[in-house]
C-alpha cells in the first residue's frame, strides 16, 4: 500500500503532498563531491524511451555535461564526449528538438547554440546565432509545425547587445525559426519594466493549442509571479497578471499528463511559506491555471537544504504513463548541488 504525508496548510490553496522522504521515487543521477552540478534540462525522444539530459558543472556557467539513458530513466550513460568548445558555456543549457534536429542553447552574449542530426550521437560546436544574447536561452520553445517554432527568453540589459544598456530593465523577447532551428529571427520584444522583473518565460500551450500563457518568474521579490496570455500564436500579449501564490516561483517547466492535467514543476518562492526554496509541482487543469483555481495537488518533490538553489528541472512522460522529472539541488546537508529524479506513477497524484 503506498503511504504518502497529506497535509492542508491553505483552506484557499491546493491539497499537499510531501514526497520528499519518498526514496523509492528517487534517484541519484550524477554526484560529483566538492563539485557544483547545477541548472537541468531534459529531453525526451521515442516517446519517452530514450531522454537526453544537460546541465553544467557550476551555477550556469560552466563546461556542460550531457547524458543519455535508452531505458526511460532506469539507468544513464556514463557523461558522453562533447565538442571542446562546450567547456566554454556562460549559462544554462538548454535543449529541445525541431524535426528531428536536436538543439543545445547557451546564454549570455552572444546567444550560441550547437545541434545534431543524429539523435544526439554526434554534436557540432556552439556557434553563434545572431549579434544578440540573454540569460536562460532559451527558457521555453512552442512548435507550431513544419519546422517553425518560437523561443522565449528574457535579458535584464546586460546580455543582450555586445554592450550592457545603462539601466537595469527586465525584457521578454522571442524569437522565431522557420527551419528548424538552422537560423531565427532577431527577437522581438514582448513586454519590459524596470520595476516588475519578468524573467525566465515557462510557455505552455491550451490543450487546443489555441492559447499560449507565459509563467514567469518575478526577480525582485517584490511582486508575485506573473501570467501573460496570447491568442493569437504570440503575436500580442496580455498585461501580466499575478499568479497565487502556490504558483510563486522560479522556472517554471510544465507538461501534460496522460490524464489531461498539467504537471507544473518549479522552485517554490512564496514569501513565509515552510517550503519556500524547495522542489515543488502543481498538478490541476489547464482552467484552473487560467482561473487561478487551487487545482489538485501541490506537491514537494525534494526539500532543498540550503537557501533556494535549486530546481531548473526537466520533465517527460514514460512510456508506462509515468511522470520523469529531474533537477538539481543542495539534497545533502553541507554538499554541493547534485542531480536527482524522481519518477511518479499517476496514482500518487490526487484527483
């Protein structure tokens, strides 16, 4: 009989579930002693069968690390060669897939990204896109068919042009590839303040895929996070609007389930909450997020043990219906981050 810990802190939120001491959901994927592993991406192929996996050896900057597993997460190769100039990455890696071309992005200025065709045996360089830049390139990507998509990303005038801009002011921008990622656009900007810090854009699609909505993370801690809508395939936006607060974080990463809810992984910030910092999800439907309805469950999936680093995570659906999610945290008192999973069947998800 599974046993999980159940408890409502929030008559107005969504129920929590504590799985953090749940280990036989959880598994150490890379632990290097003394060694910061920090900010994950995943990305899944053949259903979820195979998953690729990036992340760096340093908070953002540093060489990145990539790893394969060809059994839906059970076990991962050992870190694959990579191209030489990967041990130069400023930020965040991130991947995705267009058409069959894998994609890996760097930040900073200016923004680079390397690629294959090969289902991620053989990689190029990371080779620079465009005389432009930003941090967490690229946070989110939206397909919308034959080889065009779109990338959000966010710049705080630092990054963006060779040189930094005078005034710290949050930009949202995208930019669009019609070729599967062989070129993009010079992005455009979607909304920007000085005062509301909008930053790391988590795009999800309706499930009719008629609405895309931003959540974003809000840098200064003065503000909620924030949700922009668009109808239009993201042509124009709506004002931000705060989020509640169960949806107050950093990162947001969002897939759908078997059963039509949204899985919505994040690092937790709500202000005097007892899991601020943590690796936490909210699983509910796509009208309760447009309602700003409680949902289903709020679910910590790992205590953080220092600060709030933590919890840029990857998520993928297995082929038995499972839910993969994978990040990076302090798990261990006193050690550097290090990377983990957790692997959930649906049944320990409230309905």
């Amino acid at each position: 009989m599974l046993l999980f810990v159940l408890t409502i802190l929030d008559q107005t939120g969504p129920k929590r579930v504590d799985l953090d001491s749940h280990s036989e959901f959880q598994q150490v994927i890379d632990h290097e002693p003394g060694q910061y592993l920090g900010h994950t991406s995943l990305l899944s192929l053949d259903g979820g069968k195979t998953l690729l996996l990036a992340y760096p050896k340093g908070h953002g900057k540093g060489p990145i690390v990539l790893r394969r597993s060809t059994d839906a997460g059970k076990s991962w190769s050992p870190r694959i060669k990579t191209p030489p100039n990967w041990e130069t990455s400023l930020e965040t890696p991130t991947l995705f897939e267009l058409q069959g071309r894998l994609i890996i992005w760097s930040g900073l200025y200016p923004a680079r990204q390397a690629t294959s065709d090969d289902k991620g045996v053989t990689w190029t360089n990371l080779e620079a896109v465009g005389e432009w830049g930003g941090i967490v390139l690229m946070s989110s990507l939206v397909k919308s068919g034959q080889g065009r998509a779109t990338a959000y990303f966010h710049d705080d005038g630092r990054f963006f042009r060779s040189e930094p801009e005078s005034e710290t002011r949050f930009t949202l921008y995208c930019t669009d590839t019609l070729d599967a990622g062989k070129t993009w656009s010079f992005p455009r900007a979607i909304y920007a303040d000085a005062s509301l810090q909008l930053c790391e854009p988590g795009a999800i699609l309706s499930p009719e895929r008629r609405t895309i909505a931003l959540l974003l993370r809000e840098n200064s801690r003065k503000h909620p996070s924030q949700l922009m809508v668009s109808n239009d395939g993201g042509r124009a936006w709506s004002l931000p609007r705060s989020l509640p607060n169960w949806l107050c974080g950093d990162r947001h990463t969002a897939v759908y389930l078997p059963d039509g809810r949204l899985f919505v992984s994040y690092r937790f910030m709500p202000p005097d909450d007892p899991w601020k910092g943590d690796w936490v999800a909210w699983v509910g439907h796509w009208e309760d997020l447009m309602n700003n309805r409680p949902g289903d469950a709020l679910v910590r999936l790992k205590d953080n043990e220092e600060g709030s680093d933590c919890a840029y995570p990857g998520l993928a659906i297995l082929p038995n219906g499972s839910l993969y999610a994978v990040t990076y945290g302090h798990w261990t008192v006193g050690e550097e981050p290090y990377i983990l999973s957790v692997t959930l069947p649906l049944n320990v998800l409230p309905s």
